[in-house]
C-alpha cells in the first residue's frame, strides 16, 4: 500500500467511506454529504493534513485520516471495512504522528469503553502511547478523550515530519541555500565555481575523514528534474571532486548518495570509504558523528585547504578562484 497526501481527486472515495461509517460514528444522517464535513475534509487536503492509504494494485483508498498541527489532535480516522486487519490502520496513524508535535500533548476523540465496534480503535491509539483518558461529550455523545502524553522522542528535520517546512524551502525564492541564509556550525564550504558548492562537515556524519556532499547551483528537488543538456555537466562535477577525494585523504572507494529530504535542495553526498572504517559490509549510520575522525580541528581545516587547492588546480571552467572559507546557507538531509 502507498501512504500518501490526499489530493482532490480522493476526496469522492472519502465522502464515501465517511457515508458508510455514519453510522457507527453516531452521525445523523450521511457523514459524506454534509456540507460541513465536505468543508472539513477539502480543507485538510488542501493544508496537508489529511493522509490516505492506497492500495497499489486496485487504486482504491482503504481509509482515511485526517490531522491538525494547530491543535496536536487526530481529526478524523476510518478504514474501509474491505481492508481492515491489513495494517492499514497502523501505517496511517504512525505517519500522522510524525507530522504532530510529540512534545506536547496529543488528543483524539474516540469510542468509549462500552461502544459496540470501537475496541479495535482502542486497541490502536493504546498502542502507539495514548495512555491517558478522560470522558467528554462530542456531537452531542459520550465520548473518550484519549492522550498521548508528550515525551522527548527526537523529530528529524526531513519531510516525514515537518511537510509544510519542507515545501517552504523546496520553492526556490525561499529556499534557504539560495537565499544563502546561516547554515548549522557544522558545514562549511570548502569549494565553489558557477556550477556547484563542494561542503565540507565538521565533525562528520559516519566518522568518516572527508565526508563532504556537492550541491548544484541552480535550484532543483528531483534529480529527474535536471534538464538532460545540464545532468551530464553536473554529474561530471561530482565524479571530479570523488576522484580527488580519493586521492587527498587516501579512501579506498567513495559512495554517493542523492539527497533532499530536509534541505530540499538537490545535494549529493560523498562518503569516502576506508579500511578500517565503522560499516564493514553495512550501510553508512550518517547519525553517527562522534568522536570525530580528525584529530582536532586544525586537522580539519588541513583537509579542507587540501581538497581547496586540488579542486582549484583541477577546474577546468577556471571560472573562480578557490574561496577562503565560510559558514553558508546549506542544509542537507
């Protein structure tokens, strides 16, 4: 199944199963026919607060949830009776979650104890930390209030849980590395010229000496999306600054990652490989940093004035001199 926004063509499959669930929710009447929850539901999707679980083969949406990141609450949340007991539930409410504050307080009104086809609702919200609850009346019924307590679970900074930041920095007039705002202590630039950025990190994600990413100038999200006569250039940008990363540290190989998750600036890291590096056979822990693989941070700066240098020595546009380094809007993922 695919976990996806719910877009405006979706919303005909939302009135429906919001129709067949009326009754079990106590609504008068058909849910997906009052005016007022069209509203609700067109709203939602319209702000990024409403998901859907689609189902690959058919194309059908198996169920619905919708969220508010004002109010730190579950909204409104149904599973067609089709696709019950298919995990669709589950992977609804875990991506919904990522999109709340779980600092604070999260709320949902839901069934009561006693309510004939709700345990299995219950069931679900205890599961993923709704431990708390309190009785309230909704609509007019007896309802429950169950609470997520907030706790100090670490959110990333990557689309999966903060959409709207990601969209906002994905429009070029206000992405952060082209609008050229402060960047974390940690990055810096080691290198540019009319074509990219070459970013150096201190101390380093996967305690790895030299682990650097390059970033095109111009601004794109998808890699698809780099018009075919500019790829090759790009590309051929990032194998020369691999190539002399191998040499100046000594790396035995280089991988590539594309990325722009957090930053949704296009961005490509460069993670040198060693002999005696911490993956063996594994997949880089880009979160592990520390201790930091230099010695000290002069070491660091070496490395940096190295690769300076080669680059400069190597760049065939010749465009710009090498620059002296400073901290940059960059923001990678």
């Amino acid at each position: 199944m695919l976990i996806r926004w719910v877009r405006e063509s979706d919303l005909a499959a939302w009135f429906a199963l919001a129709d067949a669930v009326s009754d079990l929710f106590g609504h008068h009447g058909q849910m997906g026919q009052d005016p007022d929850f069209r509203a609700f539901a067109k709203r939602k999707a319209e702000q990024y607060e409403a998901l859907t679980a689609v189902d690959y083969r058919s194309g059908q949406c198996m169920g619905f949830l919708s969220f508010s990141r004002q109010n730190n609450r579950i909204s409104w949340f149904a599973v067609d009776e089709l696709f019950r007991r298919r995990g669709v539930g589950t992977r609804l409410l875990k991506t919904a979650l990522r999109q709340l504050d779980t600092e604070r307080p999260i709320t949902v009104t839901t069934f009561t104890a006693s309510a004939p086809g709700g345990l299995s609702a219950r069931q679900l919200y205890r599961r993923f930390g709704f431990t708390e609850e309190k009785a309230v009346i909704f609509d007019g019924q007896p309802r429950a209030m169950l609470i997520r307590p907030g706790d100090n679970t670490q959110r990333g900074n990557s689309f999966h849980f903060r959409y709207p930041d990601y969209l906002h920095s994905a429009d070029a007039q206000t992405c952060p590395v082209c609008k050229t705002l402060p960047a974390s202590a940690e990055q810096s630039d080691i290198y540019k010229n009319d074509l990219v950025w070459v970013c150096g990190e201190y101390p380093g994600q996967g305690r790895l000496f030299g682990k650097l990413y390059v970033m095109p100038k111009k601004h794109y999200v998808h890699f698809e999306d780099i018009p075919s006569d500019e790829v090759g250039t790009f590309i051929c940008e990032v194998q020369r600054v691999g190539r002399i990363l191998r040499q100046v540290p000594g790396a035995e190989k280089i991988n590539y990652e594309t990325h722009a998750n957090s930053g949704a600036h296009l961005h490509i890291h460069l993670f040198p490989r060693y002999l005696d590096d911490d993956f063996p056979s594994a997949p880089i822990d880009f979160r592990v940093k520390e201790p930091a693989p230099y010695e000290d941070y002069d070491e660091f700066l070496w490395f940096a004035d190295q690769m300076r240098q080669a680059l400069s020595a190597d760049d065939p546009s010749r465009s710009s001199a090498a620059e002296s380094m400073r901290t940059t809007g960059i923001h990678t993922s």
